[in-house]
C-alpha cells in the first residue's frame, strides 16, 4: 500500500491484508439515494435540485461522511446485510484490479484524455452518469475518475509509519475523514490507485459521492 514517488501522505510503502469483502461496481447514483430519501425522509442533498447534477445515473454528489454513513445503514436494514463504506486500505486493493501494484486501475500508463477531457473540448462543469465502459480486472468502475468517494478511515499523513498488518481501520480520531478517487472538477481527471484525498466529514461538495462495501465476498 502507498507510493515511495506519491504524494508525502502515502509513504512509506508497506504491506497490508485485508479480509475477503464485496465493493460496489459503481458509486451510488442519484436513482438509488432517491430510495433513500423517500424512505428515510432524509434531507435533501446540497445541489440535489441543480440540473447539472440531477441526471438519474449520475452519481450522487453534496453528501457529507455522515449522509454516506446514514445510507449504509439504510441500506443495511433494506438488503439484511451489513453495509458500510470501505477502508482505505480496502479501496486501495480494489482499484489495483488484482494488478500488484499499477499507478493506475489499468495499468501504469497515464490516461489518453478524450471526449470532455480532450485538449480544446469545452471541459466539465458535472460529474458522468455511471458506465461500464472501462471496468479495471475486478469489474469496478469509475475507481479514478468522477467524484471522490468517501473512506470510513479518519486522514492522518502519518499513518502509514504505524499502520497494523491486518485490515487498518485509520487513525482512532482525526479532523477530517479519508477519500479516494478522481473528481470531474480537478486539472487531473484520474487518481492513481495509491494517491490519498480527504475532508472534513461535514462538507458537502458537488464532487463527493460514494461507494458501499459489505463483509464476505
């Protein structure tokens, strides 16, 4: 886990095991929090009623930590099953796509920028509805590019000299909440699998959303 060339939160490299779990194959859409929503009766997301982030396999965005957390539960309840978001170190294994270890899902070259990416193009202004286009060797989606996602882990740039062998859960306590993965407002569109993000758990950006994870396989 981590990137002795990465950025200074994801040194040292060390080895991590994690326990058999299942990821989604995509971030939570907007047509799926609208389940949420009418059942909890939740309050909205920031920006659930803009346009641009309105489309039904959009991914959800303007949610904080805890509105992420809320849904896992719900979600929990509704599939009798126990789910939550992923570690970092978790997410970091899946978006490998049993690669050892790519800079990117794919492999390590850097990604050819097309369609609103391309140089000249009129660029981005929303988050892609989700697709099945390029799914890394796991079968999962969008692990780059799109939105961040929230982690369960609190940040701490320090924790890799201390992390435990076994399934790292993150730091006992922290200031802001870790995340993973590319954002469609960002200069790069793609995150390499080891580069390491966060927030404090109370914001709602218009370039967060969400991934669940569940025990077992």
């Amino acid at each position: 886990m981590g990137d002795e060339h990465g950025g200074f939160d994801e040194r040292p490299v060390h080895p991590v095991r994690v326990d058999t779990f299942s990821l989604a194959r995509f971030p939570v859409t907007n047509r799926e929090y609208a389940g949420f929503l009418e059942a909890s009766r939740a309050p909205e997301p920031r920006f659930w009623r803009d346009p641009r982030f309105g489309e039904p396999l959009q991914p959800v965005v303007g949610v904080n930590w805890f509105d992420a957390v809320a849904y896992c539960t719900w979600l929990s309840e509704r599939l009798d099953r126990s789910c939550r978001l992923p570690t970092e170190a978790e997410r970091e294994w899946a978006a490998r796509g049993g690669l050892e270890a790519p800079r990117y899902p794919w492999g390590d070259e850097e990604p050819a920028l097309t369609g609103p990416w391309a140089p000249g193009s009129a660029g981005q202004d929303r988050p892609l509805p989700v697709s099945d286009a390029a799914p890394n060797g796991y079968g999962l989606c969008h692990v780059a590019d799109n939105v961040h996602e929230w982690c369960s882990d609190w940040w701490d740039p320090g924790y890799y000299a201390v992390s435990p062998l076994d399934n790292p859960n993150g730091p006992a306590n922290g200031e802001r909440r870790a995340s993973r993965g590319g954002a469609w407002r960002h200069h790069l569109k793609f995150s390499r699998c080891s580069a390491r993000s966060s927030l404090s758990p109370a914001f709602r950006y218009n370039d967060y959303g969400f991934r669940v994870a569940a025990n077992g396989g």
